[in-house]
C-alpha cells in the first residue's frame, strides 16, 4: 500500500514537473522573442530617442505610463498619434519636427512592447511579488488600521512609534498597538497640518531625546499656526521635559506647505524644511520663515556657523531658502550631504542637493506651471539661483525618503528611496558623484506613500496613507 501511494506521488510529481517546465519554457520563449527584437538596431536607436526626449517626463522606466490610465489609446498607431501631435497644454510638444516618421514609428513600438513587458511583471505582483530592475520584493504588512501615519521611529528595544497626522502618536510592538502616547502639545491638525516626523537623535540610547514636528498653534494674540519642532523623552509612554525648539514665525492661517521632516547631520545638527504657506515670493525675505530649510544644534540653540547669523533681520536658523513646499529631507549616511525633496505646483517636483545659504529659487524658477495651467515664472534658470540635482514633469508628489545603507539590497546601497503620494509607488533614484544618474519607479500601485524609512536592522518600512499601514519592504533571493 504504502509503496503505491509512493509511486503515485512521483508519477504526479513527474506530470507537475514536466507541466512547469512546459510553461516555463513557453513563457521564456515569448520572452526572449521580446527580447530579441529589443537587440535590433531600430529598437536600440528607438531607446536612446526615448532616453533623449521623453524619459525626463515618463521617466527611465515607462512607470508614467503604468501609473497614468490611458486617455488617447496603447495601441502602437495611438502612441504614434501622441509623438507626432503632442499635448502642448501639458507640456508634451509633438514631435512632428524633431524626428522622422519612421523614427516615430519606431518609438511607438518600442514603448508599446516595454509596457508588454511590464504587464508580465504586474502578473508576478499579483502573486505578492514585486519585480524590480535590480531586486524581487516582498511587501510583508506589519502594522494596518492607521489614519494617515506620517512619522515613524524605532526604539532600541523593536518597538515603533507612529505619528498619525490627526495627532496620535502611537507605540507598536510586533504590529499590536501597545500605547497611545500621551502628553502630546496642542496640535492643529487640519488639511495638510498636524503631527508630521518622528525623529530619535543619534544618541537616543544614552540621552532618550525624541524630536518631532506638527502644526503648533500661535501664542496668544497671533492668528493661525506654523510648523513647530519639540523634543522630549518618554516616561511611562508619556512625553515628558518637552522643549519647543522652534516655532516658525509668522504664524498664518492657511493650512498648507507645512514641510516637514527632520534629519540629523553626524555632528549634533538637526534639519528641518518648513513650506512656503502660499506666501510665493516671501520666501525670499529673510525674515521669515516660510520656504526654508533650518538648521539647529540638538538643544535648540543657534549653531555659530549658520549662514545669516550676521545678517540684520535674518532668522538664524536658515541654512537654504526659495524652496516650496520641502517634504523628503535626509542627510547622507555616506557622505554628509544634504538632500530635500520639494513638491512644485503641476511638474517640478524636485530633488536638491541643499548647501548652506543657497537659494533654490521657487517660484522665480520653476519646472512646473500652475494648477490652472498658467506660467508661474518663464524661467527654469536664473543667476544666484541653484538647479535641483533632479526634477519630475509630471509631478509624483515625492514624500518622505531615506538612503538604502543595507547590504541586503544589493545594488541599491547608495540610492535614494522616496515615497510618492500621487503615483502610489517608490521612486528609486541613483547617485553618482553628487549627481543622479537613474531613476526607477517600483511597488506601482502599492498605494499613496506618505513615508520611507531603514531601521536599525537593515529593512526598508514604508507608510501608507489609504488604507493606513506600515509595509516592510522584504528581498527575495535571486
Ligand atoms: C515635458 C514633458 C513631456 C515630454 C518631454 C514628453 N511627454 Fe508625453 N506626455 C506628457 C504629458 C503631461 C502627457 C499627458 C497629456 C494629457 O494628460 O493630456 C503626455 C502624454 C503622452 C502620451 C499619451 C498618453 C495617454 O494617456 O494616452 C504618450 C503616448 C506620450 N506622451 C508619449 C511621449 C513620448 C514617446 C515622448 C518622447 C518623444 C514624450 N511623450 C515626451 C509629457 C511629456
């Protein structure tokens, strides 16, 4: 008896087998005729014009196109139509003078069987795996039901702190909430404001100092809020000596571009972005702190080398200023450098390499146009005013971000992760030498990304927005 169920068991096993192996090979045959058409000189020639005239808005990967639904058809014959005629009112002129007929034609193919490609990796992603140009990733869900986490922190001991916009600010152990936090200041949590980063200073082990960011509201007498940063400790999971080390003035009442994330240098340094408000131009004036990035030693106090310390009616804690909205800030864990991540108006999103006292010129320059389609500013580049190391048309509204450091991400190591809040999905960007050299667009469709963070254990966890959870970003072998 038992020998029979053995041999039945292997006879089944050889069937399964030969099965697979059957798929397999015609899966690989459709793919490597893709692939082989991809080799031949019109397709290679077809590549570069992509690179040269359209990947700056449908970026390196085709990802606009996966994230975009399709409004003037995918058939090749209607992405021709879309190369030759252009759509000027959002920025894509046609390209009826620049290339041939035959070199459009070409181009249309290429695109179309690139997305034919991806389709095949949408399919593996349904399986709970996501394809990417380097890695396989598995999201694992570690923590759900949330409203709108923003901030995220890791304890020494594993558990995470959550900040949710609406003004919690929760512990988690092993994805159970074990704690609200109590002792939280009065925070104006509406449209974009409320509690915003989390941040534990380098030190956290032996000093215990937490630091985070919200929409305070202004001292009596003032109307309206701005973005404030406090630290404090936890005691009993309730925030205890709190100190307010930074309060924006002036206080407004409108309820955007608010920043903020916090980031520490090596040397005992914090940095935060706060947005502009609506204020345009008034970034420009010292003597606010609208549209800036700031700079302060771990107590609060004026670092002696900031840049405007001498300078009469500059607030002292400017280290940049001309930015619009800054969202993703983080310092370089391999060099020192400082890089933001802003939201332009419709295009423009940027990525800035921010150097102390530096101008970075919204909206006197800008890639991007009004929401209503109107110029803002007809100039990309003036004097005295610094180019993002990279810009998206259109916008992906890019959010929280991290640099990968752990080795188990291979070929990321060195690369900017960033969420995007408008194109649900992780936009890796590659630097070389200060510049950036690649961008992809992974995990499409895994939701609005509020947030990316590495904990200390080497794993990328991203924030989702709706429905709210906490993701870990899992590698899977070869
Ligand atoms: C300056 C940015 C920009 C550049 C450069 C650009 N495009 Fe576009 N393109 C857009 C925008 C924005 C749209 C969406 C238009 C709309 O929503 O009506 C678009 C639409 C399209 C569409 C139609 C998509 C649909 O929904 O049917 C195709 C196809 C396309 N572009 C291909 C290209 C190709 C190929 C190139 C390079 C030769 C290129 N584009 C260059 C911005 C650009």
């Amino acid at each position: 008896m038992k020998n029979s169920i053995f041999l039945v068991s292997v006879f089944l096993l050889l069937i399964w087998s030969g099965c697979s192996f059957i798929v397999d090979s015609s899966k690989r045959k459709a793919d490597s005729a893709v692939s082989a058409v991809m080799q031949d000189s019109a397709m290679v020639t077809a590549a570069r014009n992509y690179a040269n005239f359209c990947a700056s808005c449908h970026w390196d990967d085709m990802g606009w196109f996966k994230t975009h639904k399709w409004k003037y058809g995918n058939r090749e014959e209607d992405i021709y139509n879309s190369i030759e005629v252009g759509y000027s009112d959002f920025g894509m002129l046609g390209y009826a003078d620049t290339l041939s007929e035959k070199e459009m034609t070409n181009l249309a193919k290429f695109i179309y069987l690139k997305l034919e490609l991806k389709e095949k990796e949408e399919f593996k992603k349904e399986q709970g795996l996501y394809v990417t140009e380097e890695l396989q990733i598995r999201p694992d869900t570690i923590i759900t039901g949330l409203n709108v986490p923003w901030g995220l922190a890791f304890l020494p001991d594993g558990d995470m702190l959550v900040n949710e916009r609406e003004g919690k600010m929760l512990r988690y152990r092993n994805g159970t909430l074990l704690a609200e936090i109590k002792g939280l200041p009065e925070i104006h949590a509406d449209g974009q404001g409320g509690l915003m980063d989390i941040r534990l200073h380098p030190d956290y082990k032996s000093n215990g100092w937490i630091y985070f960011a919200y929409t305070g509201v202004a001292k009596k007498g003032q109307k309206g809020w701005n973005t404030s940063v406090m630290r404090a400790k936890l005691k009993d999971n309730e925030l205890v000596e709190k100190q307010l080390l930074f309060e924006g003035i002036p206080a407004l009442t409108a309820n955007y571009h608010f920043g903020c994330k916090i980031t520490f240098d090596d040397k005992g340094h914090l940095f935060f972005g706060v947005g502009e408000r609506g204020t345009m131009k008034k970034v420009h004036e010292l003597s606010n702190d609208w549209g800036k990035v700031h700079r302060l030693n771990d107590d609060g106090s004026i670092p002696a080398d900031n840049p405007f310390i001498k300078t009469p009616e500059a607030r002292p804690s400017i280290w940049s200023y001309g930015h619009r909205n800054p969202q993703g800030l983080v310092v370089s864990p391999f060099d020192g450098t400082l890089w933001e991540s802003e939201h332009g108006p419709k295009g423009g999103d940027e990525l800035n390499l921010i150097e102390p006292g530096k101008n970075y010129g919204w909206p006197y320059i800008t890639f991007g146009i009004n929401y209503n389609g109107k110029i803002i500013s007809p100039d990309t580049a003036m004097a005295g005013m610094e180019q993002p190391a990279t810009y998206w048309i259109p916008s992906f509204a890019p959010c929280g971000m991290t640099f990968v450091t752990a080795e188990k991400y291979k070929n990321w190591v060195g690369d900017i992760v960033m969420g995007s809040l408008r194109f649900n999905n992780l936009v890796r960007v590659k630097l070389k030498d200060g510049k950036v050299i690649h961008k992809e667009a992974l995990l499409n469709n895994i939701g609005r990304m509020r947030n990316v963070e590495e904990s200390p254990d080497g794993f990328i966890y991203v924030s989702l927005e709706s429905p709210g959870m906490i993701i870990k970003l899992v590698p899977v072998g070869e």
